[in-house]
C-alpha cells in the first residue's frame, strides 16, 4: 500500500501564498523570461515533493506553474532561485 502525499495543510498554504503574492506585488508584478519559467517546470517536474494531480508543490502547497512565473519566487526544495 504506498502513502498518498498531501502537502502542507491549509493554514500553512493560505500563509505561503499570502508571503508569495506580498513580495510579487511589492517587487511589481515582475514575472521571468519564458526560458527561465521553462527551466522552472523542468525542475518541478522531476521533484519528488511534486503533486502532480494537483500541480502543486508538496513543500508549500502553491500552484507550481503560478509560482513559477513569478520572478520574486524560489523553490522551497532549492532546485530554483528568485531573479529579483
């Protein structure tokens, strides 16, 4: 029988998506090269936090490919860093 992964709860997403879109919103809506967000997806796809049914990170809970456009974004697993 193999474990189902579920990522943070709730709460702990709710908080890391507000951190997330304070700091994109602070920084200008700055968004990265689609050759940056490409190398992004690559990464995340290979993660085993991944939850791929969900598209989601299984560290911090937010949507991968929304949080990988985001230039102000890292990855919680270090695969990735912020531009800005």
């Amino acid at each position: 029988m193999s474990k189902e992964k579920k990522g943070p709860n709730m709460m702990s997403k709710v908080w890391n998506l507000t951190k997330a879109v304070t700091k994109y919103v602070a920084y200008g809506f700055k968004t990265v090269p689609v050759e940056v967000y490409e190398t992004r997806m690559k990464e995340c796809d290979k993660c085993e936090h991944l939850l791929k049914d969900k598209g989601a990170c299984g560290i911090c809970g937010c949507d991968v490919e929304l949080k990988g456009q985001w230039s102000t974004e890292k990855c919680p697993d270090n695969r990735w860093k912020a531009t800005v």
